[in-house]
C-alpha cells in the first residue's frame, strides 16, 4: 500500500525519522542497528529471568556455556561439527525460503539422509577405499534427501499443496523411518541407536587433538555453492525473483512450479548432507534422542538470522551451535535439560521477527 | 468388547486433542490467520494441565484450568506478533513451535514428575449406553468427548450463524474492504487467536490426560495434523468430527491392531507412521481445498489504531 508521507510528524516519530535516516555504509542504518542490540538485551532479560526461575543465574549460565562451546580446542572443535550440521540444515531451508516457498521439513530430509548413509555405508565391501566410500555415501544422503524434499515440492507445484503441513508430515514419517532403523532394520544390541559404521565410510579426521572431521569443509564448502547458485545463476535469480513477486516472474516466462520443484529437492539434497556429517563425521550411528536436539528446525533459525544469505549461514551457524554445545556444559554444572538452548534461539528469533527485523513482503491482498 | 468396538472407543478420545485444536483453528484461519503455532500451543497446554495437576492435589479440573489460563497467555503472545507487529505468521510459528518445546521439556525436567497422572471422569449416558454395538462406543467416553461435539456445533454457529462469523469471512478474504466498510480487522483478529488458542490449550489438556504424564515433546505432530484436518474439511466445523475421527482412529490403530488379525502382521512403525502418510493422502484428496484468501497475510490498517 502506498503511504504519502504526511506534512507533519507527531514528536515521536520525527525522532524516529531521525534516527531511520542516519544510515550507514551498505545500507545499514542506525536504527536498525539499534532494534538488532534491542532484540538481543530482550532476549536476555527474558532468558535471564527465566534462568532465575530454574534456580540458576545468569552470569554462572554465561560462563558454563562460553566455556563448553570454546574453553579450548576440543570443545571449539564440538562446536564447529554441530555447526557444519546446522549449516547444512540451514542452507535446506534458506534456498526454498528465497522464493517464499516454506521448506520447514529440513528435520526429515536430514534424518532420511542418515537413514540411507547408514543403510549404505553398512553394506559397501569392507576393502572400499576410504575417500570413495566416503563420497558414495555422502551423494547418496544428498539424493536421499531430495527425494524426501521432492514430495512437498511436487505436492506444491502440482496441486499447490500447504508444503508446511506436506513437509512436517514427512519429518514425522522420516523419524519412525529412523526408529525402525534403531530397533530394528540395524539394531546395535540393547543400546538405543543403530549400528556404528564401519571405520572405512567415517569421514577423516582434519584437526588433531579435536574430534573435526570433514564434515566442517563439506558444510562450508555446501555454503558457497549454494551462494554461486542463488547469486551468480539463472536458476538463483528465477528462485529469487518468484521470492519478491510469483506472479510477475511468471509474467516474465518463469516457471513457479519449477523453481518450486528445483528449491526443495536443493534444500532437501543439504538437509540429506546434514545427515550424512552427523552419521560419518560425528556420531557414526544415529541414537534414538537425536530429535530432541531438532537441529533440521534450528536450521531454520539459523537462516533466519542469516537473512537467507547463504555466506552469512556460517557465522549464524557457529553461534548456534555454541549455543547447543554450551547446553551440554550447562547441563553437568546445572543439571538443566539440554534443550535450554533452544528457548534462547527461539526467543531470539522471535524478538528479531517482532521488532521486524526479518520480514518478507507480501502481496496486497486488497488489489486483487 | 469386540476389539473393533474398542478400536473405535479409543479413537474417539485420541481425536479430542486433535478436534479441539483444529476448531480452534477454524477460528483463526477464517479470521484470516495461519496458526502454524498451533503445535507449540498443544503441547504448552499438555504441560500446564501437567503442572495444575501436580500442584493442584492431583485433580484435573485445576489441570484443565491452568491450561485455558496458559493458552490465553499463548493466544495473547501470539496474537500480538501475528497481527500487531505483522510477523510472518509460518515462521513465526515455527519458532512458537521450538521455544515451546525447549520451555516444556526444560521446566518438565525439574517442575513435573513424568508418573503424575489424572483423568478426565467418564459419563455413562443412561438408555443410549445400552444400545447394542455401538452403545458402549459413542456414548462410554469422558467429558470433553461430548464437550468437544458440542463445541463443534458451537464453532458452525459462530462461524456461519453470527455477525462475528459475517465479520470474520470478510477479515479473512478481503480485509481492506470489510476495514473500509468499518470493521476492526486486528480486534478481530486477536479475539480469533486468542480464542483458537485456547481451544488447542484445552485440548492439550486431554492429550495429557489421555497420556497419563506428561512426555517431553509428545504432542508429535497432532498440532500440525488439526492444521491439515481444517483443509480436509473445508473449514466445516461438523466435517472437522469427522475428519478428527478418521487421525484418532488411525492413531489408535497402534494400540489395538494385534487384535484385529491381519492388521496385527504390519510392522508397528508403519503403524505409527500411518496418521501422517493419510495426512499426505488427505491433503491429495482435498486439492481442491483454497485458504481464505488473506490467511497468512499480515494486515496493515490504513489508520492507526487500537
């Protein structure tokens, strides 16, 4: 809707105006900057006062959390594996998000990725060169994942399906998938996860002293693929142009349905990717807590904060998994559930969203 | 008790959950609102009836209270980024989803004690309960199975019978013509949401009564089931029973299918799993369901105001 601007502003806003034009090199302003640390000390006083609930304060939480995420090497290392996967699962949304297409089932397509790489890696000959089975594992988790994005996409582009409830519906058809696999398709005796893969499909290890494998370069090299894509390809710039506007890109000879089609099977083929990290490059075998840690949905906060910049993910990513790898050490000194960590991304996602820092355009209804 | 008959009787009260859910979000949804939150909200009510429970000497009418009160408190939250900051309602939710989940099992962890259980008291309708086959089905269930049928026909009255449904039709298929024609479109709203919310709270309520304690994340995507089931009944109150029936049957098939001979040879998981692959059929089945043609736009009014 267009707004005049009106002759006179009341006091408040012209301070406000003020404040909106000072704006900074890129396009940064003042005053969104000031709403981002607004967001931030919002969250934290909600957090805080939530910690004081839970019997614990904030400066002990603070510490416990800075420590286990990069008190030294080793735990640095823990932090940047559960970013690689957040990466991954972040890309799986962001791509589809670009062209407002809600891609909200990362959490399925990452889980039938380590579904499949298990399935795979179990069965390759033993002798199998490490770098090969590797790589076979890891295509196969990408295309795993796809297929599982698929099913929304094509739902979406034939019979424009609701791809939030068809890509939820396959999350919760992929983790019985994956509690099948646990009890019973690859049982491990009486512990609760599957089978470990054998040491010839596990991902090398590129840190000494630290338990980071290649999954990290997989994750970041994912990352800029998907950035040369969304910026430097036709296919990036029909996925962003049904983003701001499906029926003028559609004017202009795109294909909605394709661009559809094309971003879930991308973002699902990274969310399979998150899989794959998590299977040969972390865990080895998939243990039945593992929703609990709802990374395919952190994902999607990770994409968030990063504006759905692609380059941008990594640094979101690595802040977040701090964030889930500082739970842990918030857990042995508090006893507070690990899950702590995700009241705060979520909170903070939340603030970002009210104080519109994160918004999407829409069309206006009115003018139809 | 054939085990057909008892399949039906627990499919009955495994729809409440997902039936007061989905008339909640009949409610927002033809206000013009998607509440993908909806999840989140059933599982904060399951917590608070959780917690009224625990500290309430065990009773589960100060459960169920607590949770109306905590979905009025979710339906407020929710209102105010859905309409007044105009948030984008699927993302929004989406996060509403993972704070509630990481709230819930964070305090559940040290405030409620998983064994803690009540029930909701049966109520044996006299003369219809002794009708043969179906008597001890349809008329043997706990209170909130009829409360819910009765809401049902509350929410067809209020969605096609009052102004408030007139108004709402307008707010959620074209709400710069009902604001022009003088409506408040945001008060509306927030009355919806709040409403709707409650409604997912209650029915968090029986889904902890059912469980028998509160489990970390349990709700397992009934939530986003209700949002399915409102398309599949074309935002239709009575067929939202139906539909309801048709996910709490299928989820009670888990439960009693190795009574019922040949269903008992399928695998358990694919039991389990079954609910959500009729959701893809059902949502195949109902292509030709259309949202209103606002919902999931926020709404800007042209004045400030309230």
């Amino acid at each position: 809707v267009t707004t005049g601007q009106p002759a006179a502003l009341p006091p408040r806003h012209r301070l406000e105006e003020r404040l909106r034009s000072l704006t900074l090199p890129r396009g940064i302003t003042l005053w969104s900057i000031l709403r981002v640390l607004a967001a931030l000390a919002a969250t934290l006083i909600i957090f805080a006062i939530l910690l004081q609930v839970l019997g614990t304060d904030f400066g002990t939480a603070f510490n416990a959390v800075t420590d286990s995420a990069f008190g030294n090497s080793f735990n640095l290392g823990q932090t940047l594996m559960i970013a690689s996967i957040l990466i991954a699962t972040g890309l799986a949304a962001a791509i589809p998000f670009r062209a407002q297409l809600w891609n909200v089932g990362g959490e399925g397509q990452m889980w039938f990725g380590a579904f499949v790489t298990i399935g795979i890696a179990l069965n390759l000959p033993k002798g199998m060169a490490p770098g090969l089975s590797v790589t076979i594992c890891v295509i196969a988790a990408m295309v795993a994942g796809a297929v599982w994005g698929l099913v929304p996409g094509i739902l979406k582009a034939t019979i424009n399906a609701n791809e939030v409830i068809t890509s939820l519906m396959m999350t919760f058809i992929a983790i019985e998938l994956g509690n099948w696999a646990i009890d019973t398709i690859w049982p491990q005796g009486a512990s609760n996860e599957t089978m470990s893969v054998p040491a010839n499909t596990l991902m090398p290890n590129i840190w000494t002293g630290t338990l980071v494998t290649w999954g990290l370069p997989l994750a970041v090299i994912a990352a800029i693929i998907a950035w040369a894509v969304m910026n430097r390809t036709k296919l990036g710039f029909e996925i962003r142009a049904v983003g701001l506007n499906p029926q003028s890109a559609r004017m202009n000879g795109m294909s909605v349905s394709k661009v559809a089609i094309v971003t879930f099977a991308l973002g699902g083929a990274f969310a399979g990717l998150a899989g794959a990290i998590f299977i040969l490059g972390i865990n080895s075998a998939l243990p039945s807590g593992f929703p609990l840690n709802n990374f395919g949905y952190l994902g999607i906060a990770v994409a968030l904060v990063a504006r759905l910049s692609p380059l941008w993910i990594i640094p979101s990513a690595v802040l977040f998994a701090a964030l889930r790898v500082g739970s842990d050490g918030l857990q042995a000194s508090t006893g507070l559930s690990t899950t702590v960590g995700q009241i705060l991304v979520a909170l903070f996602v939340i603030l970002l969203l009210g104080f519109r820092l994160i918004r999407f355009s829409y069309p206006e209804v009115a003018s139809r | 008790v054939s085990p057909v008959q008892t399949l039906f009787s627990l499919g009955i009260a495994l729809m409440v959950p997902m039936l007061f859910a989905a008339l909640g979000e009949v409610i927002i949804e033809k206000s013009g609102v998607l509440n993908v939150g909806i999840e989140g909200v059933l599982l904060v009510g399951a917590f608070a009836a959780a917690v009224g429970v625990n500290y309430g000497n065990g009773s589960i009418w100060v459960g169920l209270l607590v949770a109306i009160g905590a979905g009025v408190v979710c339906g407020i939250i929710l209102a105010l980024l859905y309409v007044r900051l105009g948030t984008d309602q699927i993302v929004t939710g989406i996060m509403f989803n993972i704070l509630a989940f990481g709230l819930t099992t964070t305090l559940a962890a040290k405030y409620v004690h998983a064994s803690e259980s009540a029930q909701f008291p049966d109520w044996h309708i006299p003369l219809l309960h002794d009708i043969p086959g179906v008597g001890n089905v349809l008329f043997d269930q706990d209170v909130l199975v009829y409360a819910s049928i009765v809401l049902a026909a509350l929410v067809f009255y209020l969605t096609r019978r009052t102004w408030f449904g007139l108004y709402s039709r307008a707010a959620s298929e074209f709400p710069r013509a009902a604001e022009s024609a003088g409506l408040n479109v945001w008060r509306l709203r927030y009355a919806a949401v709040i409403v709707g919310c409650v409604l997912a709270a209650v029915g968090g309520a029986e889904l902890f009564a059912n469980s028998g304690g509160f489990v970390a994340g349990y709700t397992n995507g009934r939530g986003f089931i209700a949002l399915a089931i409102v398309v599949l009944a074309r935002w239709n109150p009575f067929w939202v029973v139906a539909a309801s029936l048709l996910f709490g049957v299928a989820q009670a098939l888990q439960f009693e299918a190795d009574k019922l001979g040949f269903l008992g040879d399928i695998p358990s998981h694919v039991l389990v799993a079954l609910p959500y692959i009729l959701v893809l059929a059902a949502v195949v089945f109902a292509r030709g369901s259309r949202y209103p043609a606002a919902v999931g736009i926020p709404f800007r009014p042209t004045r400030s105001s309230t």
